[in-house]
C-alpha cells in the first residue's frame, strides 16, 4: 500500500497546468505594474532633470487664477524665472495686489491684468473679456499657458440636491476656460514655432481616488 501511494505523489510528475484566465490575470497584472512603473520613472526623470529655462519658449507666460493659493505661487515663481505675466482673474482689486507684489519683488518683470471671470467662459457675456485676453496677448511672446482656475462649488452634495446653475459654472471654469484660454494663446505659440508648455492643473480627486462620492462633477470635470 505504501508503495502504490508513493507512485501517486512523485516528485518528477508534471504539475497542472494553470488555468487559462489565471494565465490572462497574472498577464493584465504584470502589464499595469510595468504602465505605472514606468510612468513613476519617467516622473522621477523629470524631477531629477533639474529646471528648465522656460524663457527658451517666449519672455511671456499667460495664468488663470494667479491671485491665492497655488496660482499665486505659480506666479511668483514664474516671475524669480524671469518671465513676464499676464494675469487673468476676475477680481480686478486683487490682480492689482499680485501685480504689485510681483513688481516689488522682481523689478524687471511686467505684467498684464486682464478681468475675466472664466465662470463665463462659452457664454454670450463671456465674449468680451475674451477678446480684451486676445488684445492683450498680440504681439506679446507667449510661450507659457498656465491653467491653474478651477471651481470647486458645490462641494460635497448628492446630484438632486445641488445648485444646478452651481454645477454649469463649475463645468465652465474647469472645462470651457480651459479649452477658450488656450485656443485664444496657442496660435500665437503655433505661429512664432518656438515649442511651448501649456499646463493644467488636475485634481488627485481625479486621479488618486477611484470614485470620489458626492464629488461627482469635480473630479469629472478636474479630470
């Protein structure tokens, strides 16, 4: 009996071969492992490649939403690069006081303040202010877009519940400005074929968290 046992358990059998769809999931695995490390190392090449002279693309860059937060900061650091700015806000009092302290902090850089509340964007009242951004660019050398307004209002709410109205000047801030303030720099960039970076900011709300409830429209439309 114990002979007969052993002849069932050899070592030297072949094992079984592994399902089909085991086989399908180890290879769509291995697959997404390689797409994020590879979009980590390409990120860390970035990073390590150190700053880039963005002047090498025009003397000019355009930014939504330089007045707080990270648009301030954007700003800031665009002008310690020696980039000049136009600044495009809706609150004019507060695109004085950016103006200024960006003057008073780097004498050489000028800037350009154009009111527009982007809130407006793909409207009938959004027409002007879109064509004073036109004006206000031509001739200048734009090499730079940086798309850094977004509209975060209504916050945590279910659909049904929401300012309706609320939701649309979110899409439009986040989506229409996007596409109406760089469609009106680029042929200029395109024009002048000197290259260019045109940035917009995303949210992690888009990236970071799968589903993001009571966000719906956010993470959509920062997407």
């Amino acid at each position: 009996m114990a002979s007969h046992f052993y002849g069932m358990f050899r070592q030297d059998d072949p094992a079984p071969a592994p399902a089909w769809w085991f086989q399908s999931l180890a290879f769509l695995g291995a697959a997404y492992v390689a797409g994020v490390t590879l979009r980590l190392l390409a990120y860390v090449a970035i990073c390590l490649g150190g700053p880039k002279d963005l002047r090498r693309y025009g003397a000019w860059a355009v930014i939504t939403g330089p007045t707080s937060g990270i648009g301030c900061a954007m700003a800031l650091e665009l002008a310690r690069r020696g980039l000049n700015l136009v600044l495009v806000g809706r609150d004019p009092a507060r695109l004085r006081e950016i103006s200024g302290t960006i003057r008073s902090r780097h004498g050489r850089v000028q800037t350009k303040a154009v009111v527009f509340d982007l809130s407006l964007a793909s409207t009938p009242d959004g027409d002007q202010p879109l064509r004073r951004l036109r004006e206000a660019v031509a001739g200048l050398d734009v090499g730079v877009v940086v798309n850094n307004a977004g509209e975060g209002r209504p916050g945590a709410v279910y659909l049904h519940e929401a300012d309706v109205e609320a939701g649309v000047r979110m899409a439009r801030v986040n989506v229409s400005a996007v596409t109406e303030v760089t469609a009106a720099v680029l042929p200029g960039m395109v024009e002048r074929g000197r290259g260019g970076a045109v940035v917009n900011l995303g949210s992690a709300a888009s990236e970071a968290i799968p589903s993001f409830p009571l966000y719906t429209m956010y993470a959509s439309t920062k997407r």
